[in-house]
C-alpha cells in the first residue's frame, strides 16, 4: 500500500494509512479519502501493513525518511526533486539498494504515452539528426510564504521546476551531459534561486538550452530539433487528467498535429511504481 502526507488521487484505492505530525490534518485526509489517519512519520514506516510509502515532503527531508523507510523494509515512491545534493542522492540509493527495496522518482510525464509517439518519430528520422532541445517550465506568482521559496526546506527554481527540464535531457539526449554554463538569479530577501538557464551537450554534440524559474510567463514545452524537422510538446511536463496532449511536427514547410486522448499520468506511473515493486525486478540487489 502507498501512503503519504499529500497524494494524487491515482493511487487511493490502495491506501492503508496517510501520515502527518498534525493529528487535524490526517484526521482530514483520511475522512476524505480513507485509510487510518498516523501522527508520525515514524509510525507508519512500522506498520506491517504498509509495504511502500510516497515521500511529498519538502526536499530537504527525503534523505532521511526515504533511508528510514527502506530500512525498515518499504518500497519508497519519491516526489521530485529526489534530492538536495548528488551526495544525499547517493545516500538515498544506496540504503535502497542495501535493503533490496525499489527506490522511484516521481517524473509522471515520463510514462505519458505520447512519449513513445516520440520515440518512434526520432527513430524513423522525421526530424532527421537531433540538433538541439529546449525545455522551458516556468509559472509566475507564487506567495511569499510558498515552501518553494524556503532555502531551509530545499526550495528554489532549479530544484522546483528546472529539474523537468533536466529530466527531458536525460530523457532524450542521454547521460553524460556537460555544463557549458549555467545562470541563477537569487532573490536577495529569500536567499534561493528563483530563475535560471543551462545550456548542455551531449556525447553526441547536440545541444540543450532549458529555462524555468518563478516570475515569467507560463511556459510548459520541449522542443526537439533536428537537421530536418522539429518536434513541439505543449504542456510537456503537466499535462492534466482531463486535457489532451499534443505534439507537433513541423518539416519541410509542413505542420502537422498530432493529439492524444487524455490521460492520467500520476495513476500511470504509480500502476508502474506498484507492478515493479510486485515484480523485483530490476531493482534489487544481486548477492
């Protein structure tokens, strides 16, 4: 079962508890929604009934209840970012790995189905060779009291919303990316970052050029682009339940749309954090 302090609603029917340190609050998602309202973290990572646990909390603390959790023998489902630093990431996987239990970030756009629409665009060349792609995932607006905004609790623009652009590098381009250059812009009240821009490359020499941060426009997009083409995914990275996603694909003086039926991609990869977890596959550690 998968239980938490906050949830998409994809994967309540499996609910066995929902934990908070404030007795009001569980009380109130667990009347809303079900399972048995914990006060705690530590509790519900004891309860027998328990096998996996979804950590929302701010970023500075999944370092220590994701190693709690894993050790007392839960798989753990992990909202974005993962991590406050590479060296707490690695603490993270490796008491997983040492545990044998699944260890899973929560990058829904991922397991969207259109993505395999673009795979199978860039294999088949429509696009020709991969250039350059551009990620951009910014909102304005957020209150001054926004978690987001707290350096303490590993808030900041790049954490927030840059790493969606990351993940669509990876994604698409590759590992071993190389920082050309990278620029925050800090709001000197708050002490975090609240804009900035990467430029990448990849092994193969195409390039990546991401933009977020908290006070622009809203933007939402990848853009893959090739020697002969272009691929646009509006709304890339939060597409909602009810919304169809697009793609467009643009060459030769042609521009053609293609549209998907709208789909929940919280429940979608929360089905895949669950089948994976239930299989043991490719996670656990061989001895």
């Amino acid at each position: 079962d998968v239980c938490g302090e906050d949830h998409e609603p994809a994967f309540l029917e499996t609910l066995a508890a929902v934990a908070s340190r404030s007795p009001e609050k569980a009380a109130k998602f667990a009347s809303a929604f079900g399972g048995d309202p914990v006060v705690g973290y530590e509790r519900l990572i004891e309860r027998p009934d328990v096998d996996a646990v979804y950590v929302p909390l701010p970023p500075s603390l999944h370092e220590e209840w994701v190693i709690r959790a894993v050790k007392a023998g839960k798989h753990a489902f992990v909202e974005k970012p993962f991590a406050v630093s590479a060296d707490s990431g690695r603490r993270m996987v490796d008491a997983a790995a040492a545990a044998g239990r699944l260890l899973m970030e929560n990058f829904a756009f991922l397991r969207h189905p259109r993505m395999a629409f673009v795979d199978s665009a860039i294999a088949r060349g429509d696009i020709g060779e991969l250039r350059v792609l551009r990620a951009a995932f910014a909102f304005p607006g957020l209150s001054p009291d926004n978690i987001r905004l707290d350096r303490n609790l590993g808030g900041g623009a790049l954490l927030d919303c840059g790493v969606y652009a990351a993940q669509a590098c990876l994604r698409f381009l590759g590992p071993g990316l190389k920082v050309l250059a990278v620029r925050l812009r800090t709001d000197p009240a708050k002490g975090v970052d609240v804009a900035g821009e990467v430029m990448l490359e990849s092994r193969s020499g195409a390039m990546a050029q991401l933009a977020f941060g908290f006070e622009h426009y809203y933007q939402c997009e990848i853009v893959l682009w090739g020697s002969s083409g272009r691929l646009v995914l509006e709304r890339a990275f939060t597409p909602l339940p009810d919304q169809e996603a697009v793609v467009w694909l643009e060459r030769r003086n042609a521009r053609q749309e293609h549209r998907f039926p709208a789909e929940n991609q919280y429940e979608r990869i929360f089905r895949h954090f669950a089948a994976t977890a239930v299989s043991g596959k490719g996670f656990k550690e061989e001895h």
